[in-house]
C-alpha cells in the first residue's frame, strides 16, 4: 500500500464485542478477525485512507498480541457471579488460567481499548500500540 504519511499521536479507538457466542473460548479470541466482528469508532477527522490503514494496523496487533493481552487480564484480576447472584474473585493460577481460555462460552462480551503511537509512511507502520482489555464471560 502507498499512500500519504501520517502521524498516530496517541490515538485512542475502543473496540467492543457483545454477544459473541457459538462456544467461543477466550483463548481464540486472537484467530477471530476482530473488525468482523467488533464495533470500533474512528476519529471524525481521519480519512478514508487514514480509517483503513488504522484498521489493518489494529488488525495485525490484535492478532499478535490478542492471547498475551488475555492472559494478561486474567493475572490482573478475576471477579464472577455464580449461580445464586454471589459475587466473588480469585487468585488466578496457571491450571485455572488454561481452564478458563479454552472453556466454551455462551456469551463472551469484550471491550478493548487500543492505542497506537508512531508514524505510518506509506508503506509501513513504526510506532506501538498498547492493548488493553475488559471481558464478561457467561459458561
């Protein structure tokens, strides 16, 4: 792709997920192409050309980078409902981890804030891009 050059100064898109069934896990998050099936909203000021190359870079770093960021997640902090309404959290440990990316779910709802920093110069992107995720998960 050629194209003019441009500046990512710390622009800041969030995507969101809702609803997602059909026995998803977690853990495949990353095969799926996230802007099939995620909302996300571009700045009013960006073209065209500028909307699509953000979404082919957050394309590629969600799919780089969507297991890690997941892990991620569940290290930082695991909080659930059961069955009676009673809301509790848990240490996370690596067994648990495992279990819970690949456990199908009914519903997996998402939202992830992504950032990107860095100069696209027709051709290529050199910057970074920090991913940031909040999930609820039905079983």
């Amino acid at each position: 792709m050629s194209g003019p050059t441009f500046e990512f100064d710390d622009e800041e898109f969030t995507l969101e997920i809702r609803d997602l069934g059909g026995g998803w896990s977690l853990g495949q998050l990353g095969e799926l192409r996230i802007l099939d099936e995620a909302t996300l909203q571009f700045p009013s000021s960006f073209s065209d050309y500028e909307i699509g190359v953000a979404a082919q870079i957050i394309e590629m770093q969600w799919r780089l980078n969507a297991r890690f960021v997941l892990e991620q997640t569940l290290d930082a902090e695991v909080t659930y409902t059961d069955a009676d309404g009673a809301g509790m959290s848990l240490d996370m440990n690596n067994e648990l981890k495992v279990h819970i990316l690949e456990r199908p779910t009914m519903r997996l709802d998402g939202t992830f804030s992504i950032k990107l920093n860095g100069s696209f110069d027709g051709s290529s992107f050199d910057g970074s891009a920090t991913l940031g995720a909040g999930l609820t998960l039905q079983f």
